[in-house]
C-alpha cells in the first residue's frame, strides 16, 4: 500500500489501521448476510429458528468483541513495555540507509 509522501508515518500507520478495520468489517458483515440467507433459505440445512440464530450470533458477537478487548489490552501492555523501534530510511533501491549519514 503505497501513500502520499506528504503523510507522516504515524499518520500512514493509522490510515493502513483504519483501512484493515473497515476491510474486515466490509468482509465479516458480507458474510454474515450469505451465511443468514443459507441458514434461512436453504431447504437442506434451514434452520426453523430465526430468533435463535440471530440471539446466537448477538451471543457470538459479544464474545468476539470481549476477546479483541482483552487482546487490544495485552497489546497496549506489551507495546508500553518492549522497546521503540526506529524508521529504518532507504534509497531508491529499496537498500537501507543510516538515518544519520555521517558528515563529511
């Protein structure tokens, strides 16, 4: 994914964070709707009981949201304690370059 130049890094990490979180919202969401209509249409597998399927999936959904929430938590707790990392510069060719050239 490449982006303008005239973003900072913080700023193109946080675009490529929003971009992943959308994305998979779009894809989770999407299959949702075919997963209903298969369990509600089709005659093979339908399932007679729509409140229940939708109760299970609020059910599912919840339990999803409190394991990210704890995940998210372990991350931050990690993120405060390992070491920063510096940008790593590079050259036209994609070589890696001292950030701070000596002088001559």
């Amino acid at each position: 994914l490449k982006l303008p130049s005239k973003m900072s890094e913080s700023s193109q990490a946080q675009a490529v964070y929003i971009a992943s979180v959308v994305g998979t919202y779009w894809v989770v969401s999407i299959s949702m709707v075919y997963l209903n209509k298969i369990l509600m249409s089709n005659e093979g597998i339908s399932i007679p009981a729509p409140l229940f399927v939708t109760w299970y999936q609020c059910v599912f959904t919840v339990l999803i949201c409190w394991v990210a929430g704890l995940c998210g938590q372990r991350a931050q707790k990690n993120a405060a304690t390992s070491p920063q990392y510096s940008a790593v510069m590079t050259n036209e060719n994609g070589e890696s370059v001292p950030s701070n050239p000596p002088k001559p």
